[in-house]
C-alpha cells in the first residue's frame, strides 16, 4: 500500500510503491519482461484500446518505471510523470507533444547549448516547428513573439551556463492570458516546490508555472510541464484535450 506520509524524506523512498503484498519484500522489483499476460482477449482489446489502464508492452510502460514515475509526480505535486532515458528526450517529448510542423514555440534564449540545438537544428530545421528565441530578461518578449500557431513557451529554471533565474511566474502569467502553457527544464532545481516543507502540504497550485494554467483553448491539447532531468512531469493544470 503506498505510504500516506506528507514527509518528502519518506515519498522519496517510499511513494508510489511500499511492498510486495505476498513477500513484504520493500525494494521494488525490476520487471524483466517485454509482455504481460491478459486474462482474456476483451481484456487485450481494453487495453489496447485504452479502455482499461494495465501494462500492455514494455516499450510503452514498465511497473518498475512506473513506481519512479508516480513517486517523481508526488514529491513534485503532478499529476503524472514520464521518466526517459536522458534529459534532451524529455524536451523533445514535452514540446514534440503538443507542437506539430507549422507551428511555433517560443524559447528563453538563456538556454542548454544543446536543447539550442536540439530546437534550432533538429526541430526547426528537420521537424518544422519554428523556435523563437526571445531574451527573457523582458518576460513581455513572450507576449511578443506569441501569435496564433504558439503551443508553448519553454524555458529553464536556472539556465546552463548562465545561471540567471528565469522570470516562471511573470512568463506563465503571460502564458495564462496568451493559453500557452510554460514547460520549464528544471534540471538545475531539482525540487521546484515552495511554500512549505512538505510537498504534499503545499498544493500543486503553488507552483507558479502551475498557478498559470487555466482555461485552454480547445485545439490546444496542452499543459505546464517540466522535463525535470529526465522527466516530463504533468502538474495537471492544462487538460488534455
Ligand atoms: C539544463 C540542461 N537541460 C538538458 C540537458 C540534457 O540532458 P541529457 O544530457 O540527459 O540529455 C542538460 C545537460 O547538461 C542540461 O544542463
């Protein structure tokens, strides 16, 4: 049974999972297994059709990563977590996700040489979706650049190398009145959570990029997340469309 503690230091060891039912054993398994068995073929076609959650296939979801992914989204206060396999995955997942070819996102220049290049090179030049840098020194260049074919803002929350903190409550705030959600690499800040010494305690609405979410306009199938290291997390404040 998961722990119901309020207390970071026991969420990050035992959120998501606490022991194994039938031998109490408390580490969690690693699932070395590609397939999982369904009772019967309505069961398959549930899954499959994703009229039933459960595990289908590997590639898609793994027990043993989805413990990290749930204890990830309780000590950052989301919704859900997606963990993969290196953090310039998880950018491109997180803006891959709601940008397609024609549109745009627009981009803090204070910005990992590499996710620059993963934006201006690989997704701009070879995938179509126009980046816009903007200094974000002005949070208004946000506004700025925004127009109709905007899905997201993108920024980090202490920029490698520059290390100069990124305005997230004054960009989101932006984002909220623009619906364009902010998704924010918070590699360098683990643990963005304020107010309180309890994740738990302090509500996901908290979180300034959190806070900013709100009405979505209907073709935008979009949300404030945060490719946190590796993962994209989903604070739950945009809805999926
Ligand atoms: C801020 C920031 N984001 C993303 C990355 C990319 O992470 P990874 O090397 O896991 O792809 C790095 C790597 O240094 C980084 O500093």
């Amino acid at each position: 049974m998961p722990t119901k503690s309020q207390h970071p230091e026991t969420l990050v060891l035992h959120a998501g999972y606490r022991s194994d039912p039938t031998t109490t054993a408390v580490a969690v398994p690693i699932y070395q297994t590609t397939s999982y068995q369904f009772r019967d073929s309505k069961h398959a076609a549930d899954l499959f059709g994703l009229a039933e959650f459960g595990n289908i296939y590997s590639r898609i979801m793994n027990p043993t990563n989805a413990v990290l992914e749930e204890r990830v989204a309780v000590i950052e206060g989301g919704v859900a977590a997606l963990a993969l396999a290196s953090g310039q995955a998880a950018s491109l997942f997180a803006v891959q996700n709601i940008c397609q070819a024609g549109d745009n996102f627009v981009s803090s220049t204070d910005l990992y040489g590499g996710t620059w290049n993963l934006f201006l090179n690989t997704m701009m030049k070879t995938m179509g979706m126009e980046v816009r840098f903007v200094d974000p020194s002005d949070p208004e260049n946000f506004r700025r650049a925004t127009d109709a074919r905007t899905r997201c803002y993108y920024a980090e929350t202490l920029p490698n190398p520059k290390l100069e903190v990124f305005p997230i409550a004054e960009v989101a705030k932006i984002g909220r009145e623009e619906g364009v959600p902010l998704i924010v690499d918070n590699t360098a800040a683990p643990v963005l959570r304020t107010g309180s010494s309890s994740p738990r305690a302090a509500p996901p609405a908290t979180h300034p990029a959190r806070r900013a979410g709100g009405r979505r306009t209907a073709r935008r199938r979009s949300f404030d997340c945060r490719p946190a290291s590796s993962f994209s997390l989903h604070p739950g404040c945009f809805p999926a469309r």
